[in-house]
C-alpha cells in the first residue's frame, strides 16, 4: 500500500533545499506535486507525495535531523483513504 506524504510548499522548499541530489531524499521529494486550495497563486498550497511506506518513514527521519518544523508539519495519510 502507498502512503500519501502532505506538507506545505514552504516546508517542502526548505528540506529540499537541505537534500542533496544523489541522495534518497532528494528523489522523493523530487516526485511532489503542488496542488492549490482557493484561489490561485495564494496561500496555503501544499505538496503531495505518493510513496511506499518505507520511503515515507526515510523521509521524516530527514526532516527530523535537518529540518524538524518540517518534520512536526508532515501528515501521513494511507493512499486511497
């Protein structure tokens, strides 16, 4: 089952900035999408990110060493719920 990764835009630029590209992290945060609640351009977007569990688990292990206000703002949510 795939795991449903949402965090803010903000969030999300801030940890990628702190990947680097050959790494593991970096390939899954490559893979978000944006997606836009209201109108567009405004506040708050957000990105999803569809991964398997164990990259989910890999990706807040990161944001809890590089960047933990990222890491408390992470949902995890089970793909398709």
């Amino acid at each position: 089952m795939k795991t449903l990764v949402e965090m803010s835009s903000e969030h999300f630029d801030r940890l990628l900035a702190k990947s680097a590209v050959p790494d593991r992290e970096y390939e899954i945060l490559k893979n978000g999408v944006v997606t836009d609640y209201g109108e567009k351009g405004k506040w708050p977007r957000t990105v999803v990110i569809l991964c398997d569990p164990a990259d989910a688990k890999l990706l807040l292990n990161f944001a809890r060493r590089v960047y933990p206000v990222a890491y408390r703002q992470i949902r995890q949510y089970p793909a398709g719920e």
